[in-house]
C-alpha cells in the first residue's frame, strides 16, 4: 500500500485506525466479517462526523463537497453491510476489491484539501 498520510495527526490516526479496521474485516469469516464489517461503518461514521464538525467550526470552504462525498461513501458501505448480513460473499467482494481504492480515492482528492485548509489555518495561527 502506498504512503497516504498528510501530515495532520488526527487525520492521519483516524485513517490509520480504518486500515487497521479494514485489514480485520478482511481477514474475518463467517459472523465475524459481518461484525467487522459493521464495525468499520460505525467507525467511518465517527470519522466524518469528527472531520464535518472540525470543518464548520473552522469554516472550510469546501465543507459541502466533502459532506457529499461522506453521504455517498457512507451509503454505499451501508448499502453492502446491509447486502452482506444476507449474502455475505456480496460484501466481501466489496470490502476486498473496492473499499481501499475508495479510501485511497477519498484521500487524495477530498481530505487532502482538507488537510491544505488546515496548515494554512495552523500557520496563520503562528505567523498571525
């Protein structure tokens, strides 16, 4: 896996703390892939909820966009745990050929100008 990091700790522990969550989910079988699996979704919903509320109290100029990419992101994991308490191979394939390129996806093109608004944020704090 390539390096995603961007140099905002918070950010990168949540991320950190996904592909370790992502990494169980797909190392598990039977009942204990539809709990990882569940357990990743509650996880990355406390993760954008802590980004979206960061960026509101920051005022961020691209909070809609990003709060859009959750809502879809979000959905869609919804959308196969909900597929794989029934069939699970149907969320397996999910989890094992799509949720990291997402993750990465989502990296690159959203959270990191996330993470460009915040060291703008912090070295206007510093250098005023």
């Amino acid at each position: 896996m390539e390096e995603l990091t961007l140099g905002i700790e918070v950010m990168d522990e949540t991320h950190t703390e996904f592909l370790q969550c992502l990494a169980r989910v797909k190392a598990a079988s039977g009942s204990d892939f539809v709990e990882g699996f569940s357990a990743l979704v509650e996880h990355t919903e406390a993760h954008f909820a802590m980004e979206e509320e960061l960026m509101r109290s920051l005022g961020f100029y691209g909070l809609q966009e990003h709060h859009d990419e959750h809502e879809t992101l979000l959905s869609e994991m919804r959308y196969f745990l909900q597929k794989a308490r029934k069939l699970p191979p149907f969320g397996r394939s999910y989890i094992d050929d799509y949720a990291y390129e997402k993750f990465r996806r989502h990296i690159i093109n959203i959270d990191s100008q996330l993470a460009m608004f915040l060291k703008t944020v912090e070295t206007e704090k510093v250098y005023g």
